[in-house]
C-alpha cells in the first residue's frame, strides 16, 4: 500500500473573496505550503492535488479532478475522487486552507495509520475534529465514500458513522495547535 498525499484545493472560497488555494500567503501560494510539507515528511510516494476542472490549470503538479458524478461535493468529493484515482492505497490529506500545517504533525497522523490497518486517523484538538487533515485508509474507502456521496449527507461526521476512526489529539502532544489554523477569510491572515 502506498501513502498518497493529497492535496485538497476544490473549494469555491466564496468566504475568502477570491481562490484561496491560489492566494500568495509568505511569497507562496496557499497550495504550495501543504505541497511543500506533504514533500517533507518524506512518507508520500506520491502527491497530488485535488481540484475542480476550472481550477485545474492553475496547479503546477499532478491533479486529480473531482468525479464528474459528484461536482461540488465539498471535501467528501474530493476525497472521493482521490480514492477513485488511487485505489487501496492510502491517503495523507490535508486542505489547502491549513498552510501553517507542519511535516512533524503529519508524521504522527502517518505513524498512527501504519500502527491502525483500516482505520481513519482524524487530528483533533480537544473536542473538535479536523477531518481535513487526516489519513483515509481501507480497501473499501473508495466504496464508501461513493456510498456517503449518493445520501448526500456530506459531513465527515456522517461518514465516520459506523467505520473505524482514531482521533489524533494535538492536546495530548508538544504539538502546537496553530498547526491547524485554517484561512477562511482574508482576516484570519491579516
């Protein structure tokens, strides 16, 4: 099984006011952070960005476009399409919005996913999920997320019903928390 890291960078960012994704944040793109860390993690054999098919061009790296059948459905979707492109293997993923994410939290979710075979590995802080930055893994993902998708219940808190999920807490490590903020407006930057 081979560690995908995916890169999730489909949203419309309606609350940010332009693409997210593409915005300069430090000198690079939002996007080119979390590449960048996924890279320096050195688990990934491969990585990826999952985007929309308008988006698409503007990525210089390999990207994997949401399934036409599922346009618009939100991270679900994208990880659905991840999962459609490489299946059985695993998926680091991590949202392109998260560009303070570090390679030493991810190699904890990592750790933790190769320590538990089918099971979801989601970051938490306390009581509350980041599910945008977690490992998907099982040889049914791809099934399963194609099954969430057609209910259109589309929160991660839907899926995770009934499957087998570890939560990671950043609490009970030296891990700083800042590592999940997550850029939704143009104030959270400034």
């Amino acid at each position: 099984m081979k560690t995908i890291g995916v890169v999730l960078a489909g949203g419309k960012s309606t609350r940010f006011g332009e693409q997210k994704s593409l915005y300069e944040l430090g000198g690079k793109k939002m996007y080119q952070h979390v590449y960048d860390v996924l890279s320096d993690t050195g688990v990934c054999d491969e990585i990826v960005i999952n985007t929309n098919e308008t988006l698409a061009p503007y990525f210089d790296y390999k990207t994997v476009i949401d399934d036409e059948d599922y346009p618009d459905y939100g991270p679900l979707g994208g990880l659905y399409a991840a999962a459609k492109a490489y299946p059985g293997d695993r998926l680091l993923v991590v949202s392109c919005d998260t560009p303070f994410i570090t390679a030493e939290w991810l190699k904890k979710l990592h750790d933790s996913a190769l320590a538990n075979p089918n099971t979801f590995i989601v970051s938490t802080e306390d009581d509350k999920m980041h599910p945008t930055i977690s490992v998907f893994q099982g040889t049914d993902l791809k099934d399963e997320l194609k099954g969430q998708l057609k209910t259109e219940r589309l929160s991660f808190k839907a899926f995770f019903n009934n499957r087998s999920v570890k939560m990671l807490d950043v609490s009970d490590t030296e891990v700083s928390p800042e590592v999940f903020r997550n850029i939704n407006y143009k104030s959270d930057i400034e």
